[in-house]
C-alpha cells in the first residue's frame, strides 16, 4: 500500500501520459486522472473491507496506518 501512495504521488507530479488524463485532471476533481491513485483507493478499499470482516468474525483486526496522498488534502 506504501508503494502504491509513492506511485500515486509521483504521477500527479508528472506530465499526464495521454490528452484524456490531461483534461481530467484540468477539469475533474483532485486525483482525477491519476491511475496509480485509482489503484490505491482499490487497495484502500480492499483492505478496509478486510477488516471489517475479520472484526465481524472476532478477529483481531490489521492497522493500516496509511492516509491518502498529500495532494487530496
């Protein structure tokens, strides 16, 4: 999940790769072209479900201390 925040952040701070991601990013919200964010709001996700389960089971839980990227805020 670290990983895939470093990746997100460095992709916002370069040139978007295609015309597309460029207008998104123009005229879209914060992050919006960004596919290395897309996949860690996945990964996010998928981790905040996990949990969910393992606490609907009476499992002990894992802590993701991982925020989203600077540039969200």
């Amino acid at each position: 999940m670290l990983a895939a925040k470093a990746r997100a952040e460095l992709e916002e701070e370069q040139l978007a790769p295609t015309l597309a991601r460029t207008f998104a990013r123009v005229s879209g919200p914060p992050g919006a072209g960004n596919a290395a964010l897309a996949e860690f709001q996945e990964l996010r996700s998928d981790a905040d479900q996990l949990n969910d389960l393992l606490r609907e089971k009476g499992c002990a839980t894992f802590p993701i201390w991982v925020d989203a990227p600077e540039f969200l805020k």
